[in-house]
C-alpha cells in the first residue's frame, strides 16, 4: 500500500527523458488478457431498440412484425445493416406504406413530418440511430474509467458494436450489469454548503468521539444505548467552533490527504479526507460539500454511511461525487450535495424527457454552452424545478455521478434551456452527448465474451517467455554452427535489434501484447533469418566462384535485395490482411508479424550489411569462409532432378486432395465457437478425470445440447462447449449456465466445494461467441484466405510478369490450404490438443501462406535471374539448377522456423498448441509445395506458351 501511494503521489513527476511517470506507464506494453487475465466484450447496441424508442413504442402490427423480421433476418445478414433490412421487410408488409406515419413523433417534431418522404425518413433514422450508438459509446467509455481497470481498451468496431477489454478484472458477473444497465440520467435538486454545514461540522466531531471510543466508523454500532451517548455528547460541544478549528488548519495544508497528521485525522477524521469547500474560513456557496483525493473517496463514502452520521444529516440530504477531477494531475474530486425528495428515491425528473441536446456558442463569452429541449411532461416538471430553485443549482447526474450543476437564474418554461459552466468545446459536447444518452435508451447486449484467470495468464506468460527464450537460444547457436563465428555473432546482434527495435514499435504503438503474439514475435525471429541466410549464402556463392571477400560481400547484398524484397513484401500481405479481418488476439499476431517483417527487412539489409562491411574493411580481416566444418560441403553443388519426378508429386498431391475431399464430406470440421457461435468453460479439477465421464454427468445438463469435452492440456482440465440458450441474452444465463455445470459436476469436486468456489477457482476461462458475431468471423475468414491469395498473386503477376509464375504460385497457396484443412478433419479428435477450425486456425494458415509464398519467390527470384542469364537454356534444366542452388538457403530458413515452432509447441502452452501444430504442418507442406507444385507449373505454363508459339508460327508460315 506504502508503495501504491508513494508512485501514485509522483504520477506527475518527470523520471525518464522528460516523460512522467504516468506517461511511462501509459507507454508500456499492454499485456492482453490471455496473458494477465481479466475481461474481453464485445457489446452491441440494440439498433431495433432504437428504432422503437423513436417511433415512441408504436403500435403499429406491421411495423413490430417489420422489426422482427429484420432482427431474424440479421442473423443470416449482419453485414446488411439493421435499417435496411427493417426498411426492406416494412416494405415487403406494406408497399404503400409510409415511414413518416410511424416517425412523425412529438420528439422527431422538427425532422419529420407526415409529408416527409421515405427516403428522407430513413436519413434521419440514420443519423439518430448513429447519434445513439456514440451515445452509448460515451457512456460506456465513461463507465470504464470509474471502474478503476488498469489499462482498459474501448473501440467502436462498426456495425453498432463497441469492444471492451477489461485486463485483471475479477467479478465478471459486476462488469455484466455495469455494461449491459442502460444509462440512468437524472436531473437533482440540490442543498447550498450553508444549509447543511452545521450537519458536517457534528458529522465530524461524531466520527473523532467513535474512534476515540474504538467503535466502528463503517458500520453501525452495535449498541444503540452507546451510540445515543456518543452523539449527545458530540452535540453538546459547540459544532461551528469545532467547523472553524478544523478550517483553519486545513488552510494551512494542501488537498494531499497524506500531509494531514496523525493528530488531525483523530481530531477531524472527516476532514482529513474531505476538505470543505471554503476560502478564508468562510464557507463558500453552492451545492460543493468539499474535495477529497481520488483514492480517499472510498473512505468519505464510508463515514458519511455510518449509522451515527446519518443520524445527524438531514433525511433527504444524500451525496454524489463529480465525474471528472478538478486538478491537472486528476486526483481531486468534488462531492456534491443533493436532495432527495421523492420517498422512492427517485430523482424528480429523469433524462428520457430530453428530445435534444447540443453544444452553442455565445457572442458575448469565450466559453461554450449546452442547449437543451424537453418533451411537454418534462418541460412542466422543469419549470417547476427551476421557479423552485432561483439562485440555486440543479445537478444533472448520469449512473451516479455529477456532470454539471448550473445555477438556475430564472425560471424557464417551454422546456428549453442553455446550460453554462465555462465549458470548453469538447466539455460541452460530452455534456450534449450525455443528456442525449438519457432521452434515447439503446441496450447493449453481450455478443462475445472471454473471460481468463489470472493463474492461467500468468502460467500463458511463463509459457510464452520459456518457448521464446528457447527458441531464441536456438537460433543463435545455429548461425554460428553454421556460418561461422563472426558471421554467425553478426546475424545474432542483428536478431537482438530486431527483437529490441519491434518491442520498442509495439510498445510506441500502444500494440496489446497476446499470446499469438507472443507467437507472432517468435516466428519473426525464426523468418528474420531468412534475410541473412539468403545474404550469406550468395556470399558463398560469389566466393565459391573465385572473388574475394569484399567484393563477395557487395555482390552478396546486391543479388540478394530483390529476393529479399519480394519475400517480406508476399509474408507482409498475409499480417495486413490478419489485421484486417482478424479480432482480438489474432489481429495481435497480425500486427506483431507485419511490424517483425519491418524490423526484419532494416536490420538485415542495412544493419547487418554495416558490420560486414565494417569487418571487411579493416586492414586486419581475416578472409571469412561464411561456413564451418560442419556446413563446408552440406548441400553444396547438388545435381537433384527436381522435375523428373514433379509427375508423381502431382499424383501424390492428388491423392493428398482426395483424401482430404473425402474427409470433409464425411468426418466434416471440428468449428470451435467462433464460427458456431456458443460458450467455452475450461475446468480444472484436483485429479485426473476422463472426458467421458464428464459428459455423462453434463448428459442432461443443458436440455438437449449434449456439451463437447476436450481434454486441454493436463489430463486433469477439460474445456466444456455447449449452445445452450446461446440465442438468449442477459446475465441470468451466464449463471444458470455455471450453477448447472457446479451441480453436474459436483461429483468430481473436492467435498465442500460451493458454487461460488467453483466459479472462481475451478473455471480458469470461459468465453461465448453469439450467432450474429460468428456469421461474421466466419466470413471474414473466408475473404481473409481468397484476398491474401489473391493479393499475393497480384504483386507476383506485376513482379515476375508471366502468368506461369502466378499461376504456380495460386495453385501452391490453394494447395497448402486444402491439405492443411484436411489434416485438421483428420485427426480432431485423435490427437491430445485442440484441433478446431477458429480464428487462431484462419490466422494459422494465412502464417503458412506467407511462408510458403515466402519460399516460393524465392525459387522464382533465382528462376528469373537464370532465365536472364542463360536465356537460351531449357526451362526444366534452368528450373533444377535455381532449386538446387537454392537448397542450402531453404533447408536454413525451414530448420530455423520449424525449431522456433517446435520450441513453441512444447513450452507454449495449451491454447496455442493447436495454433502451432497448424503452422508446422503447413511449413512442411509449404516447402514440399514450392519445389513441387510451384516451380513444376512455370515448366508447364512455359511449355504451353511454346507450343502456342509455333502453332501460331507454323499459321503464319502457311499463309
């Protein structure tokens, strides 16, 4: 606790180049929550609830059944939007129908009329329903910052869906209510400081008699007797006195609640955490009670709910803290005095009166101002509340917390009013916003969610941290057995930059961290070798035809560039795509791969070509042979005839598709919940446990679902998918659903497991997917792998500029695709980790087109150089010698990647094993694919254009 205050209290301090330490900590990188634990939502907006909202709850049959059909039809169309779909079956209802007969409300008075026409409706419906969604996003944002989350993440994704991570978050069940509530918009009468300061002032001298006497200062008394006597003996001392005394040594302080004493906060317990809002010893006026430092609000809460207090403060005196800090730092809050003067508690008038809200500007004041417009019902209640309150101030309240409170001068009547405050521009506009946020209520559901532990994102940490350590220690070892010492250590600094330059851009960048990107930042490593691979190699080469080192090592670099260009430029269409299309954690990897290709270009063309240049030139360089003994003669002057036997590669790439084909007609995917839609619950439990016998005791849990049960990881955790009432929304159905899976499995428990037990420590994760939300992950996949295959065979086509060479190049990717998939219908099932069709999956394969891509331009870079060369030489005997030459550079890179993977596979972790299984077979059927089907194609195609050619000859010559 001393350390929290003590960083809290330096927040603002400069300590690093400049920055503060807060701006350090906002400069971290951000752990996602497979990694920390904590809270992953996906919330949309109930654009049908709006519609509703606006059309004043219509009545209208055609028009309720015209929204329940856009709401059935949306499940099949979430791309479609909600308007057009409901607009689309209103028309279907009725042909003739009018739009304005529906929308011609008293709030929409002012934009649509009963002549308006349907075009112009839908506009309007448009802009409110987008008006209502920013609304909403607004009160979400807002309701997040007070959740007191540490680094949380909150962004509109389209379609009215707003996502929202929550790292380290441990009451799942509050964050529900939190985000799914609509907002609670409140208009409040309020006291001025001089009517309630006496109150205070007893307030304070009660809670010193409590602590003196050892009572608690949280709870209520137990004996009422001694409470009675303590408060008596609090009212007899002089209460104002009292107020002054502790006024005048709070003038002396600062509002750091740290610096107060150990005797002033005996003295003035209340005042030691609240400072009463005064100057010079007078009080001021206003609805201000005092100021309290952020971390001192939970206390002042605490003091003034005590029994004993209460018993001092007027009946409808009740307190509301403002929304935002008063100071630069945001440390210091406002407490507010309201009246509650309704017997239920409810405010006088509430925000579903207000039917606009805008930000203006005054000619006559630099500051901005808030226009506001009520229906009739709230525009009598506001001139009530306003004739009542001439010279006092009005609190407007949202979820709790004061936004503004204006002082009334007059009484307004009509319902419009201008609200000012010295409000800036973007003040003003929150304000608008949130007074809007209250006339038009728009739901927000939970579509996805994902919830991890804090053991498991810790054990993902270890995990992720154990593979890349391993994978990292590998590959500088290799490059050093292989290409020699120093050129072996230059490779390894370069690989250190890489890694240091792309966690310094990620972390610039505010890029959340995950597992998959983790596994993003390893496989990086493994392809940053590429690079230098292919640089060392043709600087073998060039010294194997005679040159000396320097001149090898320009002639190295510069024959070089063009393969490396296009093999970076192919795998970075892949990670733009992924970041495209992918959500949450595969768009991590996407991101971390595509900034890695970056790193990895600059450190290997520049950084690496600087130290071997710069040894070169000493006068004192020794000749570097770039091998060892090891690596002298290892796939050196290889004579394979690659396409002597591309005929039977075809067939056994034929029977590999039958197979496959044959597959998922029959055995068909394991489609985890990301493209089925459903919940995920992974269960650990004290002993070994057969997922059989779970499934009997799940058999008739879920009314007709029967649950899927994997083992995951150790033979003591399973992970539990059902579809039970995924349809339905709401936080009762995430607890049904955990109270059925504790009843069922009660007998697998340690004795004297409770429920609540069970949710917190034997549940490690869960997740659900709705159906609307996985109809779009599934198509965002597809058009994921078709654009990154066809935006991959574009830059070939512009690159290589013959059809052969795209054609080979489609074909291999597509090839890879369907053997890869084939694979995973296969074995689901069989094998100990999960092998389901998911994003990671998508993201998986999408990796391995990048590679095998990656392979294959580089077979076709050096087809081309010798085409150039030998023009004249037969194109399968060209073909063999580029594949051959190319042996020593392909059997590096795959060794390197495949030994990052491995190390991934094993010390990974189990969420990720399915991932990296995926990308190994499919390195393996990349390579296999880019010597057999590829580079076989462009002999194909260059055959056929041959045979075109004197076809078209022989024509000529008859003619």
């Amino acid at each position: 606790m001393k350390e929290f205050n003590y960083l809290d209290s330096i927040a603002s301090e400069k300590v690093w180049l400049g920055y503060t330490l807060k701006e350090c900590r906002e400069k971290e990188i951000n752990l996602g929550l497979d990694l920390k634990g904590g809270m992953n939502v996906t919330l949309e907006v109930s654009v049908s609830d709006i519609i509703r909202s606006l059309s004043d709850f219509n009545t209208n049959p055609n028009f309720n059944r015209a929204l329940a059909l856009a709401t059935e039809r949306q499940k099949t169309n979430s791309q479609v939007s909600y308007i057009d779909l409901f607009v689309q079956a209103y028309t279907e209802l009725d042909p003739q129908a009018k739009l304005a007969t529906i929308f011609s409300t008293f709030e929409l008075k002012d934009k649509i009329l009963l002549t308006t026409s349907n075009a112009e409706v839908i506009k309007v419906l448009r802009t409110e329903v987008e008006g209502a969604i920013a609304n909403s996003f607004n009160v979400l944002r807002q309701r997040i910052d007070r959740f007191g989350v540490v680094q949380p993440n909150i962004q509109k994704l389209g379609n009215g869906r707003i996502l929202i991570e929550l790292p380290g978050i441990k009451e799942p069940e509050r964050v529900r209510k939190l985000l799914q509530g609509s907002a609670n918009l409140e208009f409040w009468e309020t006291y001025d400081l001089n009517e309630i300061i006496n109150n205070i002032g007893e307030a304070n001298k009660v809670l010193a008699t409590l602590q003196r006497t050892g009572s608690a200062t949280t709870t209520a008394v137990k004996d009422s007797t001694v409470a009675t006597t303590e408060v008596k003996k609090a009212k007899s001392i002089s209460n104002v006195d009292s107020l002054k005394a502790a006024l005048s040594k709070k003038s002396a302080t600062t509002t750091d609640s740290t610096k107060v004493s150990d005797k002033s906060r005996k003295e003035n317990p209340l005042f030691a955490v609240l400072q009463i809002n005064a100057q010079g010893g007078q009080v001021s006026r206003g609805p201000v009670v005092g100021l309290s430092q952020s971390r001192d609000t939970a206390q002042v809460n605490a003091y003034l709910a005590t029994k004993q207090v209460k018993e001092l403060l007027p009946r409808d005196l009740g307190f509301r803290w403002g929304v935002k800090a008063i100071d630069k730092k945001g440390e210091i809050f406002q407490l507010y005095a309201i009246k509650i003067t309704n017997r239920d508690g409810r405010a006088p008038l509430a925000g579903d009166v207000i039917t606009d809200a805008r930000a203006d500007f005054s000619q006559t004041s630099a500051y901005a101002n808030v226009s506001m417009s009520m229906n009739a019902e709230g525009s009598k209640t506001w001139a009530r509340m306003t004739k009542d309150n001439i010279g006092k101030s009005i609190a407007i309240v949202l979820d709790g917390y004061v936004y503004s409170a204006p002082t009334v001068n007059a009484e307004i009547a009509g319902g419009s009013s201008q609200i000012t405050g010295n409000f800036t521009v973007e003040e003003a506009k929150d304000l608008a916003n949130t007074l809007k946020s209250g006339k038009m209520p728009a739901p927000a559901r939970i579509v996805q969610e994902d919830i991890v532990g804090p053991s498991l994102g810790q054990a993902a940490i270890n995990n992720g941290m154990w593979s890349f350590i391993i994978a990292f220690l590998l590959v500088l070892v290799y490059m050093v057995l292989y290409y020699g010492l120093i050129p072996g250590l230059i490779a390894d600094i370069a690989l250190f930059a890489n890694v240091f330059f792309l966690i310094g851009i990620l972390a610039s960048f505010g890029s959340v961290l995950t597992l998959p990107g983790i596994a993003g930042i390893v496989l990086t490593m493994g392809m940053a070798v590429d690079a230098n691979v292919l640089i060392y190699e043709r600087i073998r080469e060039e010294m194997r035809h005679g040159k000396n080192m320097r001149a090898s090592i320009t002639e190295g670099f510069k024959h070089a560039l063009n393969a490396i260009i296009d093999s970076n430029v192919t795998t970075l269409i892949t990670g733009i795509v992924l970041v495209i299309f992918g959500q949450g954690p595969i768009k991590g990897f996407g991101v971390t791969l595509s900034f890695g290709i970056l790193t990895t270009f600059i450190t290997a063309v520049f950084l690496t070509r600087y130290m071997v240049e710069s040894y070169a030139s000493r006068e004192t360089a020794k000749e570097l042979p770039f091998h060892t003994k090891i690596s002298e003669h290892f796939l050196q002057n290889t004579h394979i005839d690659f396409m002597k036997i591309r005929k039977t590669m075809y067939i056994l790439s034929g029977i590999m598709f039958l197979i496959s084909f044959i597959s998922f007609g029959t055995r068909g995917f394991s489609l985890g919940i990301d493209f089925t839609g459903g919940r995920n619950y992974v269960v650990n439990f004290e002993k070994p446990v057969k997922t059989e016998d779970v499934k009997k005791l799940l058999k008739d849990a879920f009314e007709g679902d029967s649950p899927q049960v994997i083992t995951i990881g150790s033979d003591n955790q399973v992970r539990i998918s059902t579809k039970y009432k995924i349809q339905e929304n709401g936080t009762n159905v995430d607890n049904e659903i955990e109270s059925k899976l504790y009843t069922s499995l009660k007998p697998m428990l340690n004795n004297g497991t409770t429920e609540a037990q069970f949710i917190k420590e034997n549940i490690k994760s869960s997740s659900k997917v709705g159906p609307t939300i996985a109809d779009d992950i599934k198509r965002a996949a597809i058009w994921a792998v078709l654009f990154a295959i066809i935006g991959i065979g574009l830059y070939i086509m512009i690159r290589f500029r013959e059809w052969g060479y795209t054609l080979g190049a489609v074909v291999s990717l597509a090839h890879d695709v369907v053997i890869t998939m084939g694979l995973f219908s296969l074995f689901y099932g069989f094998l100990p980790f999960s092998m389901e069709i998911d994003q990671s999956f998508i993201a998986a394969i999408l990796t391995v087109l990048g590679y095998s891509i990656n392979d294959t331009v580089i077979n076709y870079d050096r087809i081309r150089e010798n085409v150039g060369l030998f023009p004249k030489r037969d194109r399968v005997t060209i073909i063999n010698d580029s594949v051959n030459q190319m042996l020593g550079r392909t059997f590096s890179t795959t060794f390197t990647v495949i030994i990052t993977l491995l190390a991934m596979f094993i010390f990974g972790g189990d969420s990720i094993r399915g991932f990296i299984f995926a990308m190994l077979f499919g390195i393996f059927i990349g390579t296999y694919s880019s010597v057999f089907i590829a580079s076989p194609i462009t002999v194909e195609m260059d055959k056929l254009v041959k045979r075109k050619k004197k076809k078209e000859e022989a024509l000529i010559i008859k003619k």
